[in-house]
C-alpha cells in the first residue's frame, strides 16, 4: 500500500508563510499527481493545488496568486508554499496522490491531514 505522510503545518500569523510537505512510500508503480486540498468542519474539501505527472499545475480559486506547489520526483514528494495568509485559509490540509498502484491499477490516497491556523 502507498503511504503520504504530511508535515509542515501549524500556527502561523496573518501575513505570514508556511511550507507544507508530503512524502509518498509504499510500493507502486508511478505517481499519476499529487496535490492538496483543505477542509474545515462542516463544509466541503475544496481544491487548493494539484501537480500532475505531465507538469500540469492547477488552484483552486480562493487561493490562485498566494500558493505554490511544487515537486520533488527522486523523494516522490510535493510541497504547497503558501503566502499572504489569512485567518480564512486555516484548515486540514490534506495531501492527495493519484497512483498507479503495483497492481497496476490507479488508486487515490489521502493523508490524514495537517492542521494550519492562521491566527494572531
């Protein structure tokens, strides 16, 4: 099974940064995309990014301008900059992969999210 173990959040000031990882094990045979997303009890789990195998790149509205995702294929990691932040953008980021499992067959994962407040 694949594994994504996620790390980076906490307790941030508005205004300011943080930088989320997620890091990918397990056995499969290929990433198809990695991305996050974020939810906040009792609504939605809304789309913030996504990074596909191809180098496609998408955000989700409310964050398009403040965030950046990134990759690191060889640790079969993505990270999620994200700037200019405000007490609305607190939430469980969760870490999201696509894989084609060793199967061969896709499969979606989640981590078990991490928590980012936003707050002074």
């Amino acid at each position: 099974q694949v594994q994504l173990v996620e790390s980076g959040g906490g307790l941030v000031q508005p205004g300011g940064s943080l930088r989320l990882s997620c890091a990918a094990s397990g056995r499969m045979i290929s990433i198809y995309l990695m991305g996050w997303s974020r939810q906040v009890p009792g609504k939605q789990r809304d789309l913030v990014a996504t990074f596909s195998r191809d180098g496609g790149v998408t955000y989700g509205d409310s964050v398009k301008g403040r965030v950046t995702i990134s990759r690191d294929d060889a640790k079969k990691t993505v990270y999620l900059e994200m700037n200019s932040l405000t007490p609305e953008d607190t939430a469980v980021y969760y870490c999201q992969a696509v894989v084609r499992d060793s199967d061969n067959t896709p499969r979606t994962y989640w981590g078990q999210g991490t928590q980012v407040t936003v707050s002074s």
